[in-house]
C-alpha cells in the first residue's frame, strides 16, 4: 500500500512538498483553502518570480536556530533549487546572481507546477480550509477537517499553509492554530519586510521622495542594524527595500516598546573631511543667494525644504544672514535625520512572517518532535529572509525536505 500524504496548503512550498512525496510513490492530496492553488506566488517579485540567489549565505535569514536551519539549506540549495525547476520544464536564468524563470513571470512557475501535479497524479482539492489537525492515537492516522465538516485521513501530513502575511492570498495564521493543535509552541509573530510608520509630523511634505541612504537602527543607544538602498518616503513614514531588510528587527523591538530610533543618512559616500570641505566651499562659492538656493542640489527639493526649515530658517531668507549654528543643523539632518518609528503597516502589506514555530521543535527532517507524522514546510516555520529570492528559497528546501520525508516508502500505519 502506498503511504497517504495529506499537505495542507497549496503554496510554493506545499507544492514543492507534494511532489516531493509523490515522487516517493506516496498517493498525494493538497488540500487548498483558495479557489486555486499558488495564489501568493504569482505576486512574488513583482510578478517575475525571483526563485532563488547564487549568495545563498546563513546572514541572509533570520532564526532563533541558524544552525538548525544551515543544516536544511546544505541539503538543498540554490543548485538544487536550479535543478528542480529544470526537472518539471521550466527554464531558468540568471541575473546578477538571482535566479528567475526565463520568461521573467511569476504565472509560468505556477503552470509548471500545475503539470506536474496533475502530471504525477496528485489530487487538489481547491476550497478545502483545514481547520482541524487530530494526531491518531499510537502512530495511528491523522485526520483533517475542514471549514465544511469534510474529514481527511493521512498517513503523514505536511502543514505548509503559511504564516500571517498577505492574508488575502490564505496566510491568514491558521496554519498557527494547527501546528498547536498537534503539541507546538510558537514564536511571536510580526511582520517583515514591511513598510513603516514614523512619529514625525511633516512627511506628508515629502511624501514620493526616494533617495539613496544608509539607515541605521539604534536601541539603547548602539547601532543594531543598518542597510543601505532607495529609501522610499510615504505620507505615514518610511519604505524601499533598506526599510523592508530592518523591519524585522524594528518589529520585534516595538512588541516592547513604544518607539524606535532609527537614523538616515542621505550623503553616505561622504567621509566627515569630505563633508565639512563641502559646507566651507559651499558658502564661499553661493554667497549673496538666498538659503534655499544655497542648498539646492544636494537632495532632493521637497526633503532640502523641510530640512531647511527643520533648522529654523526660511527658505527665501539670505544665506548670509543666516546662522552658523543652523546651516550646520541643515547638514547635519543630511547626514543624521532621526526618526521615530511607532509602527508598521500590516500583514497585509508584509511580504513574509517572522516567528511561527521553532526548529527545534523539529527533525533534520522537518518531523514534529511532538506529533510524529506531521512534518512543516515554508512560512509556518522560524525562518524568514531578507529580499533577493531567500523565502521563496526556503519554501523549495523545506518543502521538498519535508514532502520526501512524509512520503517515503516504509511500513503504512
């Protein structure tokens, strides 16, 4: 008899997980709570789909146990990740070491796993929400019920219905509730790769400004984090992807207090002997204009403005009437704008989920220590990624990990 493998979502790692396992000869069932399976990643990467990066490296995640989760991604990386897709026909190419399907769309990925699993006989079962997990007594089978009372029974299961974030596409925290129906603990759960909401009054002012900048994260009074990129600024705050790469770390943060101090940047390139030839060379070149026509060029007008009367002085004023003490307060907002972030937006603008359960909690094969037969791919899990094709990494290695483990071939209980 062949083993009976239920996977409870119908994303790109529970797809992953169900061919996987049905290549170990298991007879497969996805059970998908949408209309259709794959949802969330048709708007991955802008809808190009960045399946992966050559720089696959430990710092570029985040985990309570990055040892546990090295171990996962030495069995199956970024050749892996290559090799798989090229298996079920997809071409894929390079660009500056990120991996994408060639054709640069997100829909031809998921149509590719589409064949494949009707290609190995795997049956989909599109509106079926799991909303039970009831573990069988002494290895006996594990059974699933849905939102419509129907009922499941598995041999092994795999939970990869996501984490919180993008709710609208199904990650709508319901594969939380599951892995503590089976014995699991969580990590606290925020939102990563986010957007984030400042304290400051005036961005309104300079909302649409994107300039590069180095950001800095401060807690305590040292520098935790830091990344430089487009910073992007909204009428509420702060975004661009050095925003989305701190929001983990600024997230967690706020589950303690009430704000977060972050600094930006907006002359990076400039060492500090640099920076005061500048402002001396500056005034002995411009004098006799007015402080707004002094300052133009260095940033982008609508963030010179505000800087400028940040500093207490007008615009329209003359640059030589004005104090040594605020033209230095213009330059040094250049270099040091500080910011208090008091928020974030929500999973719903949130690329991914940080938090879920810890791999400890699991087996070199993403088994439950706790409930033997249920396995974890994706999102569900305590690894989340930076920008560059590292979730969706780690949804193709957790997922084929775990489908391989949950379908191979041994005794049926």
């Amino acid at each position: 008899m062949n083993k009976k493998v239920g996977i409870i979502g119908g994303g790109a790692a529970g797809m992953t997980a169900a061919i996987a396992a049905a290549r170990q000869g298991a007879e497969v069932t996805v059970l998908e709570g949408n209309d259709r399976v794959g949802r969330k990643l048709l708007v991955t990467g802008n809808g190009k789909c960045n399946l992966g990066n050559r720089r696959l490296a430990l710092e570029q995640y985040y985990t309570e146990q990055p040892q546990r989760l090295k171990g996962f991604l030495e069995q199956f990386g970024t050749e892996e990740t290559a090799a798989f897709f090229q298996g079920i026909g997809l071409l894929v190419k390079e660009k500056n070491g990120y991996l994408y399907p060639a054709c640069e769309q997100a829909s031809a990925v998921l149509d590719v796993f589409r064949y494949e699993l009707a290609a190995l006989g795997i049956h989909v079962a599109c509106g079926c929400k799991a909303e039970r997990l009831l573990p069988g007594k002494k290895g006996g089978r594990i059974v699933v019920k849905d939102a419509k009372g129907q009922s499941f029974s598995f041999d092994s299961v795999v939970l990869a219905c996501g984490g919180k974030a993008a709710p609208r596409t199904g990650s709508d925290g319901s594969g939380f509730r599951l892995a503590a129906q089976a014995g699991h603990s969580l990590l606290p759960s925020v939102p990563a790769l986010v957007q984030l909401k400042c304290r400051e009054p005036y961005f309104k002012a300079v909302s649409g400004v994107r300039a590069d900048a180095m950001i800095r994260v401060w807690k305590d009074g040292e520098c935790i984090a830091k990344e430089r990129g487009e910073l992007q600024l909204t009428d509420y705050g702060i975004s661009g992807i050095p925003v989305f790469q701190l929001s983990r770390q600024v997230n967690y943060i706020l589950l303690e207090q009430e704000e977060v101090e972050v600094t930006v940047d907006f002359l990076p390139d400039y060492g500090q002997g640099e920076y005061e030839a500048l402002q001396a060379g500056r005034k002995l070149l411009q004098c006799g204009r007015t402080v707004e026509e002094f300052f133009t060029g260095m940033l982008h007008k609508k963030l010179m403005l505000q800087f400028i009367k940040l500093a207490g002085l007008k615009p329209g004023g003359n640059v030589e009437e004005a104090g040594e003490a605020e033209i230095k307060r213009v330059y040094e907002l250049c270099r040091e704008w500080r910011l208090h972030v008091i928020g974030h937006n929500s999973y719903d603008n949130a690329q991914v989920c940080a938090g879920g359960v810890p791999l400890d909690q699991v087996t070199e094969e993403l088994e439950s220590v706790r409930t033997p037969g249920v396995f974890f791919a994706g999102e569900i899990l305590d690894v989340d990624g930076k920008c560059g094709g590292y979730n969706l990494q780690w949804a193709w290695c957790s997922g084929f990990l775990a489908g391989t483990a949950a379908g191979s071939r041994g005794k049926v209980r």
